[in-house]
C-alpha cells in the first residue's frame, strides 16, 4: 500500500529520518539544478541572489541542498532562469520516489559529498558547452566536436 492510500484509510507508520545535517537527496537535486541552469546562463550566485532577494551565500545553500527551496521560491526561480518549474526534478533518480531510497541516498551522500562527481555539474563542463555554442559558424562547431572525440578516444586507448 502506497503511502497516499496508507493516509486515506487511516493507517500511518513511524518514518525513519536523517540525521541533523544531512541534507535531503531531493533538495540536493534541485539544487544541482539550479546550479546547472544559472552556470549554464554564466550568471552568478551574487547576481542571482540579487534577483531574488538573497545574498549568495544563500544561493549556496541551496545549490548544495543544505536549505530547502520553497515552492513560491522555486516558481520565483523558474521565471529568472527561463525554466519550466518541472526543471529543477528532472533527471532525479527513481530511488528518490521512495522514503527508503531517500534515506539511503541521504546517508550515502553524507559519507562521501557527491556534489561535483556528476561531470555534467561540474563548472569546466559548463563553461566548456557555453563557450562552444557561443560560436557561431556549425562547420567551425563541428570541426571542434569531432577533434574532441578524436583526442578523448586517442586517450582511452592510451594505457600508461
């Protein structure tokens, strides 16, 4: 029985938490995804802090998942950075339907901070693909595009 269907018939059950601290896996995601999107911009936590009334340390928090994002705060945020509010939980891995994948997620993130493992989050990455769709000429893009696989398969292959 799902939970939904737990609460309609009256039923409820002691639901383990996280420990003080731990950020929850769900707002880490959605974090992730407001740092995506506003690198992906090129625009800062300060400028973004100031378009919503925060200081960037604020911003901060909430790229790390370290402060939950409120939904008029996430709706505010769809409309700055050009986003469908459905943006910031895309991509979420299915063991985030559960409360038991949550917690496990919660605890293993803890033991070793995942933050900047996804190399698609990682800063390098995004400025990469932002200067690459800055220029301007597709035959000058694709030449680009085909010497990177080039040189990333000449360095698979290297094994020393």
């Amino acid at each position: 029985m799902n939970k939904s269907n737990a609460l309609k018939k009256g039923k409820s059950r002691k639901v383990t938490r996280l420990p003080p601290g731990t950020p929850n896996p769900v707002d880490v995601h959605v974090g992730s995804r407001v740092r995506l999107r506003r690198t992906l911009l090129g625009v800062s936590q300060e400028r973004l802090g100031d378009s919503v009334g925060l200081t960037f340390q604020q911003i901060q928090k909430y790229e790390r998942g370290a402060n939950r994002i409120g939904a008029s705060r996430i709706y505010e945020l769809s409309r700055i950075l050009d986003v469908p509010v459905s943006f910031f939980f895309d991509d979420m891995p299915s063991e985030l339907n559960t409360h038991e994948g949550r917690f496990a997620a919660g605890l293993r993130d803890k033991e070793q901070d995942s933050y900047e493992t996804d190399t698609l989050a990682r800063r390098e990455t995004l400025e990469l693909v932002r200067a690459y769709y800055k220029i301007t000429e597709p035959k000058v893009r694709k030449r680009l595009f085909e010497l990177t696989k080039a040189l990333a398969k000449a360095e698979s292959g290297h094994t020393g």
